[in-house]
C-alpha cells in the first residue's frame, strides 16, 4: 500500500478531530445546531493551522445526506466523497492560479444552478487575496445578493489584502496559531498510536521549529522519521534542522561572560561546519536572554548570576539589532561573531558585568575605579588631586558614577565658545554635544566642556573624538574632556534660541506698528496668523 503522510492522514475530519481552534469551532457548531447559517465565511490565519480543513468539515457538515448538524455522520455517500476529495458540489479553489477575472465570471455563473447531489453548492477558495481587484468585483456582486443554495468558504492568510467590501460581506474567523505545548501532546499520542519511539525533548525541538503550525510539524515529523530511522531523538532532529545544541549555547554565553573574544570565535567555527542556520544562533541567544531577565526580574536582582541586570538588557538589545541587521550581512558567519564582539566591546567596567576588550588585563580595582558613562566607554576626565588638595565637588555633577575631585577653579576661556562651534565642521551627535556645552576653560592643550544634564545621554567617546578632531584642523591639538552639570553661562544652543525669539518678536512688534499693514488689516478685517523674521 502507498505510504501515506501524516499531514494527510490525520487530517480531522470532524470537529472533535481537530486540535485547537476551540473559539471558532464553538461558533460553527453553534450555527449548525440551531440552523443560523451564514452565505459566506472567512477563515484566516497563518499556514497550516486548519483554515481548509474546517471549510472541508464544514462542507461536509451542510451536506450530509442525514442532515444538517455539527457531527456528520462520515458514512453516507457524501461524507466520504467530500473526504476524498470527489464531492461534485464542493468546488475548490487556488485563487492563486485562477487570478484571471474571466475565471471567476466562468466559476460564478455556475453557482445560480441547482447543487447537483448535495443541500448546498459550496465554493472553496483557498488563498482569496490573490484575487485581482476585478475578480474580486466580479465576486462582490454575488456575494451581496447570494442563491439560497450557494456556500462561500473563503481562506487567506493576508487577510489585509481582501477588500473591505468582502469582508464586511463575510462572517471572518481568526485561527490562532497553536502553542508548542499543545503540538508536542498531539505528536506524542500519535507516535505512541503509530508506535513510533520518541524523546520528548524531539518533540519539543519539533513543535518549536513549528511555530503554531500543525501542519509543518507533522512535515517535519515525517522527516525526522526517516532521518532517524524510525526512531525520533534530539540530537538528531537537532542536527536535522541545523539548530544550536544547548551545550553549544552555553559555549557562547560563558565565554561572554569570561570577556573571551577567541572562545566567541572558536564556537562560531564549530557552528559554521555544523551549516547551522546563523540567523536561528542569535534567535536562541535572545531567547536565552530574555529568560534571564524574566529569572532576575522575578529573583529581585542579579546576585550570584554570570551577568548584571544591566548587562543582560545591553547584551539582548544588541542580539535584536544584530538579527535585525543580518539580512543586510554579506556573510552571516561574519554577522554573528560581529555581533558578539560588540557585546565584548561595549560590555560595562566593574560590578556587575564582565570586562570591556580594551580592559581585560586590568586589576579589578582599577576597572571599578574608571570612568563610566551610560552603556559607554569613559570620556577622558580631569586627574584627581592627591587627598590634601581635595575641595568640594562643584555644584555640576561630573558624568562618572563615582564622585570625583575637581582641580582648581580655572581661569575664564580665551575665546567665545559659540564663535567657536559656529567655525567647526560638526554634524550630528558631536555638534549636538558641542552646542549644549559650556566652555570651562582652554589653558593648555584641553578643552572642559561642561555638558547640559538635560543632554547627558548624548555622551559617548566617538562624538567627543570627533570633537576634537574637528578642533585640530583649526591649527591646535588639544584633548576635549567633557562633564555632566548645570551650566553657569550660556551654550551656542541656549544663545541661538534665545537670539531667534529676539528676532521673532522684534519681527512681530515691527509689523504691529507699520502704519501700511494695520491700514490693511483695518480696510480688509484682516488679522495676522503668523510672522516668521528673514533670517
């Protein structure tokens, strides 16, 4: 006997088959029941959740020469030639090969006759938003003034792509997709029927490759069977579908959390000639950590776990930029290990997280001891003075986590920072900082910029290079070394809003008073909307 798939084996073919789908299935069995039948319905969804499987049901239940109800009987004439696929008047559908409005004109004709052996003449039409919008107005028509005998079943997975006007024509179902759990229970009591041994952990593996759809998993149940030789186990499902094996995983994490750069690299290559799938290494990463921070999160804090809070919220936003961003990689290997290297490169100093790249090699206390910014390296800051010298901290707050001393008050800057900045050749995040700083002072070969708190997340160490590099070509090398405050003058940004509102009212007052304009504004009953001064 020809071998049959399990996905067309155990299709359901009544109600109480079907796995799931429990809030559409109350509907329908309710309407059957008590004869509150609609002309038309629409089943959407994902793939492989039932959507045509529970129009074929209910075809079979409309047409069953016992009678209209939930549970047809399976066993008259019609039962079985719906099940086979041979009932004359249920006509299927691929609205993705018969696009064509001559297709649908031809098909609708047919439907003012009479069902030849059935209750009902219904049309299955899988996939209808890949109807042309002629078609679909060729089907608007009957289905706003349907025969009393005709049955549309309608099936879509881009329900966004069917007009409006059809779907306010409808009665629409939304079909969920199907949780793994659920998926792992079903294949294992058909495996157990078809007395086929499996592991658990396979079954899981399977119904998570799945993803909600009932039908891919037996697909790839089928294929697991026969990869594994009858026999479904982890590691071979695992090493069919090319996933990261757990020890594999936890590879990579403890050697992010060791700061090791060549372990990253090492299982990277054991990956790539496992011809895994890199996009599904990082999908595993984020997954892993998100379940860390779900653990600390409900633990109450990072004790005692490989990273801080902090660290796990970096490392996972990292992960979903870099799995966004891998379909724009050259090479997804080279993807990846970028990837985890820029967790290395912009992992936090001191408690609560391993060392950056550049501080590896450095004492414990002297990491805890350097400046730290928001999820960003150090900016350079001013040495701290030998204990005798110490003041006061100043009324700005520094941007390092920990209190610093500050030198000696400096004497007021050379030159107007606005002038300054005016002169730069600055774009982005750098002229940003430069514009929202104060000028502490300029002696020597360093600029003290003292940064608006309100702009303090702009601080990071590539604008500030950028900075400087703008500041040498003006013929000096100097070094920029920025701190978070309160300025006590006014920035470029404070002194060009101010400026603006400057001209806008000396603008407004000037057009007030103009003898011309309020004679118009008088002879018209005029008012002025806006004034804008020409810059």
């Amino acid at each position: 006997m020809t071998y049959q798939v399990l996905a067309r084996k155990l299709r359901p073919a009544t109600f109480d088959a079907l796995v799931g789908q429990e809030h559409v299935v109350r509907a329908l069995r309710n309407a059957l029941d008590t004869g509150r039948l609609h002309h038309a319905y629409l089943f959407t969804g994902t793939r492989g959740v039932g959507k045509t499987t529970i129009a074929r049901v209910l075809a079979k239940c409309l047409n069953c020469e016992r009678g209209v109800s939930s549970t047809p009987c399976g066993e008259c004439a019609i039962c079985r030639e719906v099940a086979e696929n041979r009932f004359v008047d249920l006509i299927e559908v691929d609205a993705a090969s018969r696009t064509r409005v001559d297709d649908t004109r031809e098909l609708l004709e047919n439907a003012q006759y009479l069902p030849s052996r059935g209750r009902y003449k219904v049309y299955l039409i899988d996939e209808v938003h890949m109807l042309t919008t002629h078609s679909f107005n060729a089907l608007l028509k009957t289905l706003e003034e349907p025969p009393e005998h005709v049955k549309f079943l309608l099936a879509t997975t881009e329900v966004r792509k069917v007009p409006i006007t059809v779907l306010s024509r409808c009665l629409q179902f939304q079909l969920k997709n199907l949780p793994a759990e659920r998926i792992a229970d079903y294949l294992a009591r058909v495996l157990a029927e078809e007395g086929i041994d499996a592991d658990a952990q396979a079954l899981a593996t399977i119904a998570a490759a799945a993803r909600g759809s009932m039908r891919d998993a037996l697909s790839i149940t089928d294929q697991a069977i026969a990869f594994g030789e009858g026999a479904l186990r982890a590691a071979d499902v695992a090493d069919m579908l090319g996933l990261v094996g757990r020890d594999q995983l936890g590879a990579v994490v403890d050697a992010l959390a060791r700061g090791d750069a060549a372990g990253i690299l090492a299982v990277t290559a054991e990956l790539a000639e496992q011809a895994v799938d890199f996009s599904e290494v990082l999908a595993e990463l984020i997954g892993a950590f998100h379940r860390m921070a779900v653990e600390q999160a409900v633990s109450g804090g990072g004790d005692g776990a490989a990273f801080a809070p902090e660290t796990v919220q970096l490392y996972y936003q990292i992960a979903l930029l870099g799995y966004r961003d891998l379909q724009f990689a050259p090479d997804p290997r080279s993807a990846v290990e970028m990837t985890l290297l820029r967790m290395l490169a912009f992992a936090p100093e001191g408690e609560g997280g391993p060392p950056s790249v550049g501080g590896r090699d450095k004492p414990a206390a002297e990491r805890a001891a350097a400046p730290r910014t928001r999820g960003a390296a150090a900016v350079s800051s001013a040495p701290a003075l030998p204990p005798q010298e110490k003041t006061a901290p100043p009324q700005a707050a520094s941007h390092n986590a920990a209190p610093q001393a500050v030198a000696p008050a400096a004497a007021a800057p050379s030159c107007a920072w606005h002038e300054v900045v005016s002169e730069l050749e600055l774009s982005g995040v750098a002229r940003m900082i430069a514009e929202h700083s104060e000028l502490v002072d300029d002696a020597g070969d360093v600029y003290r910029l003292r940064l608006d708190a309100a702009h303090d997340t702009l601080l990071s160490d590539a604008p500030v290079a950028t900075l400087e590099r703008a500041l040498a070509r003006r013929g000096r090398t100097v070094r920029v070394e920025v701190e978070i405050g309160a300025p006590t003058a006014e920035t470029p940004a404070q002194r060009f809003a101010r400026l603006r509102a400057e001209r806008q009212r000396a603008a407004e007052q000037t057009l007030a008073g103009d003898q011309t304009v309020r004679s118009l504004l008088n002879e018209f009953g005029g008012r002025l909307e806006g004034v804008s001064p020409i810059e």
